[in-house]
C-alpha cells in the first residue's frame, strides 16, 4: 500500500515537469479576459433581472 501512493507522488512529479506553464503575461491576459466576460454577463443578468422583477409586478399589481 504504501509503496503504490510512493509511486503514485513520483509519477505526478514526473508528469508536473512535462506542464508548460504560462508566462505571466499570458496569466495577465487571460485574467482581464475572465474579468471583462464576468462583467459582461454581469450586467446581462441583471438587466434580465430588473426587466423580469418590472414584468413580474405589473402581471401581480
């Protein structure tokens, strides 16, 4: 048991050492990506939101 999680730890080592990780310039971009589309869907949501909540009171009213 204990020399299968051994194995285990050494071959996630070796398979780490093949990751190509990214620069942080690419780390950078791809933040401020995610930022602007999380944003973007922000404000759709709550657009939809406040449109739907104006529906939902004249229908009731």
């Amino acid at each position: 048991m204990l020399s299968n999680a051994k194995n285990f730890f050494e071959e996630v080592k070796l398979e780490l050492g093949k990751v190509t990780w990214p620069t942080r310039k690419e780390t950078i971009a791809t933040t401020w990506v995610v930022v602007a589309i999380v944003l973007m869907i922000s404000l759709y949501l709550g657009a939809c939101d406040v449109v739907l909540a104006k529906l939902m009171r004249l229908i009731l009213a």
